[in-house]
C-alpha cells in the first residue's frame, strides 16, 4: 500500500463536527436517492453490474461522510444492497441448473483439502472414502478470497443461537395435584342445627342482660355496665348484646347529662312513630384503648354482667372453644 493510500484511509473516516453544512446535506440528499433506488427493489430490477455501480457510488459519497448521521445511511444502503446481492446469489444459473448452495461448499471442501481427490480404484469402494479426517486449508482460500477484497476481515456478532430446543410443558404440578387426590379433604358442612344453637345462644344473653338492667332502679354509666375489666373480649359482646334492646326499644341510652347512661323503658308503639317518632343508628367505637380509658376513667374493678364460659362452636362433626 502506498503513502497516498494511507493517507486517503486516515482522512475518510475523521470526524468533523464542522463541516459544511452544504456539503453535509448534499451527501444526505445523494444517500436518499440511492435508498430510494434500491429500497422496495427486486433482485431481478437491477444486473450485478448495476448493482456494482450502486455500490461504488455509495463508496464514492462515503470519503465525503463526516458524522455518524451520514455514516448510518451509508450502512442502510449497504445492508439493502448485501440483501439484494444474497437474492441474487441464490437465483444464479449454472449451466442449466440452478445454484447449489451444497455443491458449492462440497467444491470448497475439496479445494481446501477436505476430501481425497484420488477416487477409489472401485467405485464400489466409494461409500468406503474417508472424507472428514483431513483437516481444511483455510488458509488456501482466505488467500484467493484476498486477491479480490482487500477489506481486513473483522469479528461480528451471530444473530440467533447455535440451536433451537423445543420447550417442554411442565407437568409436575399437575400431576402432583393428581397424586394427592386422596388427600383432599371434604369442607366442613354447617348444619341449620348449628346456626339455631348460635341465635339461641345470643338470645339467652341478651335475656340476661335484661333481666340484669330490670335490678337497676336508676340510670346506669354505659360503660360501667358493659366493661369486663378483666376480659375486652367480653367487654365487646356485652356491648353486641346490648345492641339488642336498643334496637328493639327496650333499652334507652341517653347522653344529655354529659355522660352515656342506660335504662330500660316500654317499647314505643305504632302510634308513638306515627306521632313523629324516628328510629336512628348509631356507631359506636370501642376498641382496646377506650376499653382501658373506661377502666382508668370510672375507676372499674370489677364487672357488673358474670364472665361467661368460652363459647364452643360446632362446624360439621367438630366443636371448636
């Protein structure tokens, strides 16, 4: 290689941010052309030799690429004309055939030394040819490859695997599940005996209750009449049962005289809502911080309603406490 050409190589690719922006447009709008040319194109719209042209053009305009704009339209042109060179390659005749891409390779494997060039004094003896232990020659063809390219040869990156393995269904799951169908259990039923028991068992503490408000003469501290100072749990049902007579009337809660009081009192009648009176709701907050405020503020020791027994609870065949 000679100076000249040394030179020309280190001057085509220098970067220059400040190049004419009029130069800079022209190889744009001469890189259009050749896209709009070969884009879409087929490989039979154009002979090898003016695809060639194509091709020098295109180095042509790339000694006066400055930017990695214009370098990423030259590589476009390139890729669309490599594709349509490929095409081409493929539909080639060769006498009266068409290209054989394998008898191709089989002629490349003999030049570089691949096979025995001798053939076998029989030609029964043909199948019996060792053709795979010699090693190739590349060197043989990278040198005939080398006196028509002068482009040094460079690594490049392999799109797609070496090979494909066809995913397998995971069945373990399922049949791990089938395995196991012994072990399913039947959901536990809940009988209509079951849910009577649970609303007699509400409706006998609310009946208690009652019966212990009837023994009070005067209006009682909502809390100090509900709050177990020893059991929230039970401080939270003696509420829930109280929540009954309210609702039905028997009970009043008033909080007029500054604090919540109770006592009992004749359910009103029909008459008595027709007059003007309303039912209302309310709710009512009574987590474990009120429960120990109530204990702290009305100074409670102990509880006015008995600590009933834990509850046992039937589900199917089963009690639960």
């Amino acid at each position: 290689m000679s100076t000249d050409d040394i030179e020309l190589v280190g001057e085509r690719g220098a970067y220059d941010p400040d190049q004419d922006p009029e130069e800079k447009r022209a190889v744009r709008r001469n890189y259009r052309d050749l896209h709009k040319d070969t884009e879409g194109a087929n490989h039979n719209d154009y002979t090898a030799e003016e695809l060639a042209a194509k091709v020098k053009r295109a180095d042509s305009l790339f000694h006066q690429v400055r930017a990695p704009q214009e370098a990423t339209l030259d590589s476009h042109f390139l890729v669309m004309a490599s594709n349509m060179g490929a095409q081409k390659a493929r539909a080639m005749k060769s006498g009266a055939g068409a290209f054989d891409v394998d008898d191709f390779v089989a002629k490349l494997v003999t030049f570089m030394g691949g096979r025995s060039q001798e053939l076998p004094p029989d030609d029964s003896d043909v199948e019996d040819l060792d053709e795979g232990d010699a090693p190739l020659d590349w060197d043989k063809i990278a040198r005939k490859a080398l006196a028509k390219s002068r482009r040094v040869p460079a690594m490049d990156f392999m799109l797609g695997p070496l090979s494909i393995e066809a995913k397998k269904r995971n069945i373990s799951k399922r049949a791990k599940l089938e395995k196991n169908e012994e072990e399913k259990r039947k959901p536990q039923e809940i009988h209509e005996e079951d849910i009577t028991r649970s609303e007699n068992e509400t409706t006998k503490n609310v009946v208690s209750i009652e019966r212990l408000l009837e023994q009070q003469e005067s209006p009682i501290n909502l809390f100090r009449f509900i709050v177990n100072p020893h059991d929230f749990g039970q401080s939270v049902e003696n509420l829930f049962y109280l929540s009954f007579l309210i609702r039905d009337g028997k009970c009043a809660l008033d909080t007029e005289s500054g604090e919540p009081t109770i006592l009992l009192c004749e359910p009103p009648t029909e008459d008595d809502y027709q007059n003007g009176l309303k039912k209302r709701q309310l709710v009512m907050e009574f987590d474990q911080a009120t429960w120990r405020r109530a204990i702290e503020v009305f100074n409670i020791t102990d509880t006015m309603i008995p600590t009933r027994p834990p509850a046992e609870t039937r589900i199917g065949e089963k009690w639960y406490g």
